[in-house]
C-alpha cells in the first residue's frame, strides 16, 4: 500500500480500510490479537502515527477493543438492530446467527403512577422485570419492561431467563402487538448497570425508551433498555418525500451526540 497507489485517500484511512478488511474476511476472527503498532508501520511502510489513527478508528467503530498490559484484540462482532420493525431482543439476536440468553435482576410490582408511561387510569400497578440480555453468553443490554396489572400478573410465574416477552405476549396472552414508539438517544452508565453489563461506569450506551401498543392502542408494555455502544448499531432507511419540505409519512431520526449526551432520536416501529 502506498499514497501513490490511492493519492486522495489519506494514508490512515487505507490503513483503516485493510485492516477492516482481515477482519470482515475472517482473516482476524474475534479474540485474535492484532499486531502492534511498530510491527504494522513496518509491515505497510507507514508512521506509527498513521497505524495509531487507523487503530483508534477500529476502536471507535467497536471492531477491537485495547486491553492496558495485554495488546489490541479483534471484538465479538456488534448486534444490528434494523429499525424497520418491532422486534423482541429473541428474534433480533437469533436472526443474526446467535444464541440469545437472559438473566434476570430484579421482578416486582410497583404503582403505575411512578414510571414515566400512560397506561390508563383504571391500572394503579404494574409490574417490572428487568434483566440482562446475553448473546453467545456476553452481556450486551439491560431492558426493564413495564407491563399493566392484573393483565400480565401471568408473568410472575413464568421462566423469564428463557421467555421471549414479545412471543408470550402474543401466544399466551393472545394480544396482537401493533406498534411501538421509541426514542433513542446516547446515555452514560451509572456503576450499577455498567456492573451488570461487565463495562466501566461511565461507559456511554444507547438507551432505548419506549411504548408498545395493542390493536386497540391500549398500552401493553413500557420499554427502557440500555445497549452497550460497543456491541450495537442501530440501522434505518428514510424514505425522500416527493415533495421537497413534505414530511409526511416518514419517520423522524435525529441523533446529535455531543460528548455522552444527544438529542432524542423518534422512531416508530410497527410489529410485522
């Protein structure tokens, strides 16, 4: 590789595209340590100020993770959550290939008027669960779902380290689930959940909050999870209004992060 080779690509970022490529091939699999940075400077006939952008990028992207003491390591590949539909953490985990688990934190009945979702005046308690959602065994959300009582009391008695909430809702409980409207937005993890996801505290995470609704529209679930950054991306289409200005009938999706903060992100997801 060389700047004569691709003169307007600055040189980190072909570094950056090469090494993405070893590991989009599977040359690099995960858990495979990397070179260092002398020795990839040698190998590519560049500064180890180049190597150094190319790697933090890796980093940034969360394809390798830097470990103090121990070197630069290729990551369990990220979970991509398309936006185009309502999905239980179950389907979107096993539809890329892996093995979804849960283990649960916390199961308890609380008043309804201390969470911030409506379900209705005549529903005074409800009942939170909240666990950590594992794909391949490794901790990569924390989700507390908020469901209306005496409707759901069914739950208290069910396994819910291996129910999926969206299948029993619907084969159970025979509810038709028919959309959800999300905000997403960028959040940093206290000590607490970063405990429970094996992070540091401080580490920033996506936090997606929440409402499910019936065929009637009336509230069925309350959402809040927490994905950690690292392990997720988040992928949508938008359409282009035919007419410049006409909004109508597209999904709105602003997410400014600055620094750990950003502005809400509006989705709306309908359940297939």
């Amino acid at each position: 590789m060389g700047a004569q080779d691709r003169p307007k690509i600055p040189l980190h970022e072909q570094l950056y595209r090469d090494l993405r490529q070893r590991i989009d091939n599977g040359g690099w699999g995960p858990g495979h340590q990397i070179p260092s940075e002398v020795s990839l400077a040698e190998e590519f006939g560049v500064s180890r100020g180049t190597t150094r952008q190319a790697i933090a990028r890796l980093v940034t992207d969360g394809l390798v993770d830097r470990t103090a003491g121990r070197g630069t390591f290729v990551s369990s590949r990220r979970l991509h959550y398309p936006l185009a539909g309502l999905l239980g953490f179950t389907e979107q985990v096993t539809s890329e290939g892996h093995s979804p688990s849960s283990r649960v934190v916390q199961l308890r009945d609380q008043p309804a008027d201390s969470v911030p979702f409506a379900f209705g005046d005549r529903v005074t308690r409800v009942l939170s669960i909240e666990r950590v959602r594992l794909s391949d065994g490794e901790p990569v959300a924390l989700e507390q779902l908020l469901l209306p009582l005496p409707r759901f009391a069914g739950f208290r008695e069910m396994d819910l380290s291996e129910a999926s909430v969206y299948e029993t809702l619907e084969q159970h409980f025979a509810v038709q689930i028919r959309f959800g409207d999300f905000t997403l937005q960028i959040d940093t993890l206290d000590s607490r959940k970063a405990t429970l996801l094996d992070v540091d505290p401080g580490t920033a995470a996506f936090m997606m909050t929440g409402t499910v609704f019936d065929q009637s529209q009336h509230t069925v679930m309350g959402v809040r999870c927490c994905y950690r950054k690292d392990r997720y991306s988040f992928r949508f289409s938008m359409p282009r209004p035919a007419t410049a200005g006409d909004t109508s009938g597209t999904t709105q999706l602003v997410l400014n992060e600055v620094g750990n903060k950003a502005e809400p992100f509006d989705a709306v997801a309908s359940r297939g």
